[in-house]
C-alpha cells in the first residue's frame, strides 16, 4: 500500500510548506513566550545566585530588598556577624536607575557593596574582563549586557564613576543588567539631594532657632552633618557557617532582632510567586491564546484541504477505500502540517525570537518536548472537523447525477 | 472469470417516504451476460443513475432481486455484509469524468485498487502497466492525470474499472466528453476488455455516435425497462 497522504503532500508542497511556516511563525511566538517565561525566573534565580548568600535580612515585616523597600540601620550586620552559625554578614543597597551612556542611556540596577573583596556576599562572584572594585570610591563594575565598556566613565546621581571590570549575567529580577559601586558611594547617591535642595536645607535648619543656638557652638554643624549622612542600607546579606541549617540560623536572628529574614527558598517563592506573578499570568494567557489560534488556523486549513479532495474521497470510498485509510489520510496531513509548522517554530524561536528580544528568553528543551507534544494533539483535534466531514462523503456522489 | 454476469429481477426503488416519495425504479429487468457490452437508454429522470447506484451497492433499493456471477447480492435485502469489499472487488465504474485521484500518478491511480485488496506494490503496478499496453497509454505511465488529454483520462479510468478484474463494470455516460472518434475507441476498447476478461458491462449513454454499437439495448423510462435489439454495428 502506499501513503495518500504523503503522495498528497509531495504533489501540493507548495501549500503545505507555506501554511506550515506561517504556523510556524505562530509556534515559535509561543515557545519564545513560554522562553520568556523561563527566562524572567531564570533572571530572578542568578540574581539570587550571584548574591551569594543564604539568608536575607530585611526591614521588619516587608518583602524586601527585591520586591518592596526595605531600610535597616547600616550597623546591624555587626549585631549579626557575632550570632551563631552566621559565617558572613554584609550590608548591600540596591537602587534602580537610568544612566547615559554613548548611544543613549541604560537602565540599571546599581548594588552598593561593602569593602572586603570577592566573596563578601554581595559581591560578584566572577568577571569576564577587567578588575573587582579595589579603591573605596567611584569605581564601578558593570554587567556587560549594559553595553558599558572598560575604562568608560559613567554618571550617577552627584558622582563620575570609571567602570574597571565586567560580568556576565549579572541582572536585577526584572533583567536589567547591574552596576556594582561601593556601598558608601551607593548610600550617598540613595540619599543625597542635588545641590539647590542641599543649600535650601542647610538655609531651613539654620533659620530654625532651635537648631542655631548661639549659647551651643558646633550644634548646627553637627546637626547639618547629621542631616546629610545616610546611615541606611537595604538589606544585609548573610552567609551560613557550613554544616549549619539555615532555617536555624534564620530564626536565631527573628528572635533576637526586630528584622525579617528570609531563607533562599523563601526567597525565591517571593520573586517567583509575588514579584512576577502578574507577569507569568499574563504570559499564561498568551500561550493559550495562541494556541487557540494555531487550533483554528490548523482546523481551517485542513478543512478546507479536505473540502478541495470531496470527489477524490468519494471516488476513494466508491472504490472500496476504508474509513481508517480516509481517516489516515487527513490526519497525518494534519500532523504533517504540525511538524513542519514545530520545525520551523523551533528555528525561528531559537535563532530569529531569542536574540531580538530585550528579554532574556530561555529555550528549555522540555518547554519544546511539551510544546511539540501540544502540537501532535493540536493537529490532531483540528483534524476532527475535516475527518467528519469526509465520513459523511457519499460514495454516490463520485457516480453523479 | 466467468459466471451467470448481472441478472436484475423486478428491482425497485423509492426515494423517500410519503407526499414527498419518489419511484425512480418501478419494475427493472435486465440481463447482461459476461462477455457481452449493452447501452441503457433513457430520457432524463428516467432513473439510469439510480439503477447504477443500486447496482454499484452505494443505494440500497426497495425491493427485488440482484445476481452477481453467482451470487444473489440483493433479495429484498443486502444478502451481502461487507457493500465496501463488494465494490472493490466485483464491480468496476467507470463515470462520466474520469475522476482520476489527482496526486498520483495514473499507474498508481490504477494499482490502488490492487493495494486496496492487499496486493503487494510490485504486483499491483504490474497489472497496471498491463492494462495500459492494451490501452495505448503505456508510454505516459508515470504522468500525473493533469498531464494526460481528456481521452487518455478517460482510458486509465477505464483501466482503473478493470483492474480488479469485476465481473461487472457500470459505465455512466463514459463518451460524453469525448469527439466521436475517441468515443468509438472507447467503446472498442469495453468491447475487447469484455471479451478478454469474460466482464459483463452496462453502458448508460445518450450519445447518439455510439448507441449504433450496441447489439442489445435497454430502454428505461419512468422506472421500467424495455429491452430492444440493437444494431449492432461494426465500428472498425
Ligand atoms: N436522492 C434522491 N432523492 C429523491 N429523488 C431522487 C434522488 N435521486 C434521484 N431522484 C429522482 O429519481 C428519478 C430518477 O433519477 P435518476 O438520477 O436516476 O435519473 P437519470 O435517468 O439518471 O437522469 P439523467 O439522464 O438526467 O441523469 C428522478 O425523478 C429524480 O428526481
Ligand atoms: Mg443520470
């Protein structure tokens, strides 16, 4: 016996490669929507990677640093360093921004990091050109999708800053890429107002007679100073002694101090579940639209294939053809169309989608098995419109009138 | 093959039921031997199509009786189960326009029908070619049916209604679209084949060129059959 529907296929190629990679433009828009999916939690993991720590310390009762501000007093990892089964605490402040750059501006996410060197939490774990930060000031280290480059200098807030080294997948929850500075720097740039607003506070603070006592030399300078010094930072970033269970530690410092701490599990449960959540749903709904759309673009096509093949089918059925052989027929057409349709997706997600979106898109081969699972069975339902169709065909129609 | 050929007993058929039924078929007689070509004439409505309908399995009639070779197909009801192994097997049809199934190419157009039964490929194609040598079309064995003239259509058609070697072969109007050179041709060809193949053929026709053909002629009209003797003449 031979394939009807493979002769079918070679004879009108022409229809079936271009409906198919016009279904296919469609599958690869789902699968690079499913990629953008993975790749948004997969931003959302480095980062929590990269930062190197077991616990998190934030503000008491918030979601903090990532998805709600968070502001804790500069001197608290001291109180923490000293607990049992903390190895490492550091102080980090993270604050998103715009910086220009030639070519137009990027937007960031700027870490302060303590003093200390590599593997201090906070720190990144590892650079592709370039040095780590080793002067106290205005030195930068930047991840390389900002498009920084070596040496350039680059403005944030009040200061110029020369970026000395670059990393690689170095991105805040949302995916935009980090700039690292040293954390007295970053307190200053979080805190500090421009100019003007400086010398209009210093005007309102000395107008105030409370503060500008004559009998009390020195009390408007200190109280001034006071006022210009920013003693907060976003988090502290701790790291476990080894053989001790985090959730352990965790709990030691609730207890003793008035602060939220978070384990990596809950952490990530906070950026995967909360911050994109709304995200992911939206991207959910996308996926079975476009389904939905690729169900009716399939089912219409072969439909309207098989509506083009009533005579054949009827003569077919005069001629004694049984119904598993019609049956057959559409659906591997079906089916065919789904493959070519995969094919082409699958390319054009992975070579065309991927590297033209903004957004990291992360193409996991599961994603694709299931994507391609999802296809067969599409093309297969679709079919069943068509199928019924070409059982109701009267072998007596090919007779005539 | 050989047999009694078609024997048709007081057939009828309704369409229908009620104010709206239809006796398309009221008493059909008929009798072809193998071997032996006969033209059924008929005005329009007179039930030619139904008769092969009924004849070809895709309508069940009402009432009546049918022999194939020697098998009762239809006594007051199918006496046959399997309608669509019958009509892979027994009957051959060859309508009007050559229907050929237009993404294969006309040798395997015909070898379906060996496919169909279980025939291995090789075999199948075999018997195509075969047939194709008597009817002149074995140069274009491997065209697609669009490639083919109207008349070359129309023989790897009728080659696809011999294929199986039917006892029968229903005709409906197969010269109509043809000039009546190639009609005539057409109806030489039916008359060797019935006589190689020992095949009982019933042509359904209103083509005036080639009812001169016939030597046995039956007339149809408001569901009754008439038989006549035909002229018979020689076509060389
Ligand atoms: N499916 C049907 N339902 C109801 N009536 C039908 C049906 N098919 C045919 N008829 C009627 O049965 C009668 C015989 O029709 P049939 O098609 O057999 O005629 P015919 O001899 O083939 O005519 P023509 O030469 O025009 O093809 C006609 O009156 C027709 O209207
Ligand atoms: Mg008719």
């Amino acid at each position: 016996m031979i394939s009807l529907a493979g002769r079918d296929i070679l004879h009108s190629w022409g229809k079936f490669v271009f409906t198919g990679m016009g279904l296919g433009l469609l599958i690869g828009i789902t699968l690079s929507m499913a990629g953008i999916y993975r790749g948004m939690v997969d931003d959302a993991k480095v980062l929590l990677d990269n930062s190197g720590a077991d616990l998190w310390v934030v503000q008491k009762d918030t979601l903090g640093p990532y998805a709600e501000p968070s502001s804790i007093y500069d001197d608290i990892w001291r109180g923490i360093r000293g607990m049992p089964g903390v190895y490492q605490a550091a102080n980090i402040t993270y604050l998103t921004m715009q910086v220009s750059k030639e070519g137009g501006d990027v937007r960031v996410m700027v870490a302060g990091i303590t003093p200390g060197g590599p593997g201090t939490p906070g720190w990144p774990p590892y650079l592709v050109a370039g040095r780590q930060i080793t002067r106290s000031h205005y030195e930068a280290v930047a991840d390389i999708a900002s498009g920084l480059k070596l040496g350039e200098r680059i403005r944030l807030r009040r200061h110029h800053y020369t970026v000395v080294g670059l990393t690689r997948r170095m991105v805040s929850s949302n995916g935009d890429p980090m700039v690292f500075i040293p954390l007295k720097d970053a307190q200053e740039e979080q805190f500090l107002k421009d100019n003007d607003a400086i010398r209009a506070q210093r005007r309102r603070t000395a107008e105030n007679p409370a503060f500008n006592r004559p009998g009390v030399p020195g009390l408007l300078d200190a109280i001034i100073a006071s006022q210009s010094t920013n003693p907060y930072v976003n988090a502290v970033l701790v790291r476990v002694k080894k053989g001790h269970d985090p959730e352990q530690v965790a709990e030691f410092i609730r207890r003793w101090k008035r602060l939220t701490v978070y384990t990596r599990s809950q952490m990530e449960e906070i950026l995967v579940g909360k911050l994109i959540a709304t995200a992911a749903k939206q991207i959910f709904m996308f996926l079975v639209i476009l389904s939905l759309v690729s169900s009716a673009i399939v089912a219409f096509i072969i439909y309207t294939l098989t509506l083009g093949k009533i005579r054949e089918i009827a003569v077919l059925k005069l001629i004694g053809t049984k119904n598993r052989t019609i049956i057959g027929l559409i659906m591997q057409q079906s089916i065919a169309l789904g493959l070519i349709g995969f094919v082409v997706g699958k390319i054009s997600a992975t070579l065309l989608m991927a590297p033209i979106f903004p957004k990291y898109v992360l193409l996991e081969p599961l994603d694709s098995a299931i994507g391609f699972i999802a296809v067969v069975m599409i093309c297969i339902l679709s079919s069943i419109v068509a199928i019924r169709a070409a059982l109701r065909v009267d072998p007596a129609e090919a007779i005539g009138g | 093959m050989s047999g009694k050929g078609i024997q048709i007993m007081g057939l009828r058929k309704r369409y229908g039921s009620g104010d709206t039924a239809v006796d398309a078929l009221k008493k059909v007689d008929m009798r072809v031997a193998p071997g032996e070509v006969v033209g059924l004439i008929g005005p329009s409505g007179s039930g030619k199509t139904t008769l092969l309908k009924c004849l070809g399995a895709v309508i069940e009639p009402t009432a009546g009786k049918m022999i194939l070779g020697d098998d009762v197909i239809y006594d007051d009801g199918w006496k046959v189960k399997d309608l669509r192994a019958l009509r892979r097997d027994r009957i051959g049809f060859v309508f009007q326009a050559p229907y050929l199934i237009p993404f294969l190419d006309i040798t395997d157009n015909v070898a379906l029908l060996p496919m169909l039964a279980g025939i291995p490929n090789a075999e199948a194609r075999n018997r195509a070619r075969e047939l194709f040598k008597a009817l002149d079309v074995e140069h274009r064995a491997k065209a697609m049916p669009s490639q083919l003239s109207g008349g070359e259509q129309q023989r790897v058609a009728i080659a696809r209604g011999l294929v199986n070697r039917p006892p029968v072969i229903l005709a409906d109007e197969p010269t109509a679209p043809l000039d009546s050179e190639r009609a005539l041709a057409v109806i030489r060809i039916l008359n060797d084949m019935a006589k190689k193949f020992e095949t009982a053929i019933i042509v359904v026709t209103h083509d005036e060129k080639i009812i001169p053909t016939f030597r046995r002629i039956y007339h149809i009209r408001d569901g009754v059959t008439y038989e006549e003797a035909g002229e018979g003449r020689d076509f060389e």
